[in-house]
C-alpha cells in the first residue's frame, strides 16, 4: 500500500446524494446544479451526479469545463 493520500470516489453514493438533494430542493422550486471542482472535473463524477437529477454542471477551471462538455453525452 502506497503512502500517498487518495480519494476513492464511490459513483453509486454520489447518484443517491444528488437524487436527496434534487428531491429536497424541488420541494422548494430549487434546481440543483452538480459542482465537479473537488474532483477537477472528472467526468464520471459529473455523469453519476447528472443521472442523480443535476440540471448542469459547474467548476471553476475553464479546462474541466471542457472536459465535461467533451466526455458527456449531450
């Protein structure tokens, strides 16, 4: 085992979350809005949080923005 830090990105738990989220704020006419920043935009990240309810996607970084537009289905 490596003794660098990692993060183990679950996909499945990222959905679920997306989907209690979308639920909770449509209550209130909110639409919710995936941000990838914490994960630079990785595309399975954004897919998972759009198959959860996400009406988009954001970051801060102009090239993950690219990423995602170019990996996703439209």
């Amino acid at each position: 085992m490596s003794d660098f830090p990692r993060i183990c990105i679950q996909l499945e738990k990222i959905k679920k979350n997306t989907e209690t989220i979308v639920t909770i704020a449509k209550r209130s006419g909110i639409e919710i809005v995936g941000v990838t920043k914490a994960t630079c935009g990785d595309p399975q990240v954004g897919q998972a949080m759009m198959e959860g309810g996400a009406v988009g996607l954001a970051d801060s970084r102009m090239s993950n923005i690219k990423r995602l537009k170019t990996s996703l289905p439209q």
